[in-house]
C-alpha cells in the first residue's frame, strides 16, 4: 500500500494549488482528480467559467511558482470596477487608489489548473486520474483511501473537490444552505473595441447585469435575473439574444458577436466544520458564495494560504492544534464574506421605494469616504487578512 504525507481530494484551481505549496514545504504529496483538464491552445474560445483573480492571490500563485505559467497563456488585467444603480452616481474603485498597476486579472478557471498543473509536475506532486474513490478509514493517525483498484494511505487529507464534494459528504460533515431566487446567465461576446480593462456592474430590481473585460477585444456579460428569465433567454437564437441585450444592457463599448453562452444557478453553502480527524475542507467544498463581487475563488485562495501557513508551522505530531488554528482564522472570514455579499444582494436585488434612497445614500457615502473606501477595496482584494 502506498503510503504519502498528504492526499489532496481535487485538482481544480484551489486543489491543485494546495498540492503544490504542500510539495514546496516537503512534504510528499497525492493529488487525485477525475478528469484531465483540456491542453491550451491560443486559437480555442475563451472558456465561459472566469475568474477575477486578486492580486492577493496573484502574490500567491507566483509564491507556488505557477503565476509564470499562467500568465503566458492569456488573462487580462483589471484597473478599475464601477458599480451603480443610478448611472449618474457611480462608485469607482481604482487600482491607483492603492498605487497598484491593477486590482486582478480576470483569467479562465481552466488555464489557473493547467498553470499549477506545470508547476505540480515540477514539484514532484504525484497526480491520478481516478473515476471513484471511497474513504475507508479517518481517525486521529491519517486516513485510509481506496482508489479504484487500489488503496493508499496518507497522515492528512485535505478535501478540495468542489461544492458538490463527494468526500465531504463521505465524511459526514453538514453543510448549511440555500438557492438564491435567481440564476446567473454568463455570454461569451467579441466587442468591435479594444481590449476593456474596467469591470462594471449595474443593479437592477430583478438582479445586476454586469461587464467582465477577457483577453482581446473579449468580453462576458453577467446577466442575473429569476429563474424564468434566464430560461428564456436560453431559448433565444443569438439574433434575438442580441436584441435583448440592446435593449436591455447597460450601454456596451461599441458593436459585438455573441460567441457563447451558459446559465449558472447560484447556491450558497456553508460546512458545519471545517474538518473531522485527520481530514480538512477547503474552497468550495467548505463554503460557496453569491459570485455578484467575483470573491468565490480568491477567499479559496485565501483558505490555502492560511493552511499552509499553519502546517508550515507544525509538524505532523501537531497536526490536529494546526487544523483547528486554520478553522478558527478561515471560518468567520468565510462567513463574513458570504453575509456580506447576502446583504448587498438584498439590499440591491428590489423595487422597495425606501431602499431606494437608502442605496443611492450609501454609495454616495462611499464614494465620498476615502479612507473607508481603501479598507473596502483591500479587504476585496485579500490585502486585509
């Protein structure tokens, strides 16, 4: 039987991104995964699931040696985001604000994993593809795995396979949650300017409608709305999509193609604990967030940062005190955020006439507030931990 220090549950962006700092630190490191993710070609369409990566968690990619390796493929880089309900009272966060080049990139999901992906292969993580693996044992020594027709053991497993985690339900951990009452339609659209570098987002009572600069003259356009809405403008022919979008959009830069799209439910998710014995949850897998702030993988960044920070600072005879240290940091910094966006998506997801006013105040104020609107804009951004 094979035997490891660490068995990592996924190999998505924030599993493959644990393995790799795990494997810098030393340790001798499984990651398992049930497909391999599509080689990159620069002629293929942009993938539809992007990311707005934080330059916090630019700082930690390049840490993991894995920030080169994306940034060679393609990205685009994000300097300022506006927000309004009235266009004549728009919040702007600038990356000058904070004397730096840019607030993020937005980058495809799939070319972060193929970027840590390289940098595992040159940290000596080991990597398997497998369709089924059952836990068979977890106690305070490690845990026991089989893996289709094998079986391994390792001292830690940290569990990183996404929201709908199989692992986590083989652990038997709890999870509140709710769906929200709209869903998340995301278009694929090659605009006839240049490459944008602000993202935009406009509330409307049915839910905001937003602008996500991709590399080139790309761009996604991130349409909230009920649940039959997005149906039906799933059913719509690109010509009659297009039309809508006129119509009801925020003005976009100029003419555009539509090149794809795809709708997204949108579900929030919260784990009871954060780990059981010698097993840790992180990223998606320990907590889902409403996408309307982009937060969802720079807080899983976050969680790997954190993790290995505690287990950097312990050896495996200490294991349980650094995973309980981590759940105490990551879990109110998880919930915080997750309330925090429920409230904005509240506030600003209806027609009630006195939140009107309370709206427009609110962001007047923090327009105006200077110094608030830093610690907004770093707490956004990862800078405050």
């Amino acid at each position: 039987m094979e035997k490891f220090d660490v068995v990592v549950i996924g190999g998505g962006m924030i599993g493959a991104a644990c393995a790799q700092g795990l494997a810098l630190q030393g340790r001798s490191v499984l990651m398992l995964e049930s497909q391999q993710p599509a080689a990159y070609d620069a002629s293929q369409p942009i993938d539809l699931r992007v990311s707005a990566i934080s330059q916090s968690s630019v700082n930690l990619l390049t840490d993991l040696q894995a920030w080169p390796a994306i940034e060679a493929m393609r990205l685009c880089p994000y300097r300022q985001l506006q927000v309004w309900e009235d266009p004549q009272d728009k919040l702007i966060f600038d990356a000058a604000q904070l004397d730096l080049p840019q607030l993020g990139f937005m980058v495809e999901n799939r070319l972060i994993q193929l970027g840590l992906w390289q940098a595992n292969q040159q940290a000596g993580v080991v990597r398997r593809i497998v369709s089924q693996t059952q836990l068979l044992k977890n106690d305070a020594q490690g845990v026991q795995l089989q893996l289709d027709e094998q079986q391994i053991e390792a001292r830690l497993m940290v569990v990183a396979d996404g929201a709908n985690s199989s692992m986590r339900q083989q652990l038997g951990l709890g999870i509140s949650a709710w769906d929200y009452r709209q869903d998340c339609f995301a278009i694929n659209v090659k605009l006839d300017a240049p490459q944008q570098t602000t993202t935009w987002q406009q509330f409307y009572p049915t839910g905001p409608r937003a602008l996500l600069p991709l590399a080139g003259q790309h761009a996604a356009l991130i349409w909230y709305d009920s649940k039959a809405t997005i149906r039906a403008l799933k059913q719509l022919n690109p010509v009659q999509l297009k039309q809508r979008i006129v119509a009801e959009f925020p003005v976009l830069p100029g003419d555009f193609d539509i090149l794809s799209s795809a709708s997204f439910p949108l579900t929030r998710r919260h784990v009871n604990r954060y780990l059981k014995h010698s097993a840790v949850v992180i990223g998606d897998a320990a907590h889902t967030i409403n996408p309307l702030a982009g937060q969802g993988v720079n807080l899983g960044y976050r969680d790997v940062k954190c993790l290995l920070e505690q287990l950097e600072a312990c050896d495996f005879e200490r294991l349980d005190q650094a995973l309980r240290r981590f759940e105490v940091r990551r879990k109110p910094d998880n919930l915080a955020m997750q309330t925090g966006m429920d409230v904005f998506y509240l506030l600003f997801s209806n027609s009630f006439a006195p939140l009107a006013g309370l709206r427009k105040l609110a962001i007047k104020a923090l327009a105006s507030s200077g110094p608030v609107k830093d610690w907004t804009l770093k707490y956004a951004l990862g800078e405050l931990q």
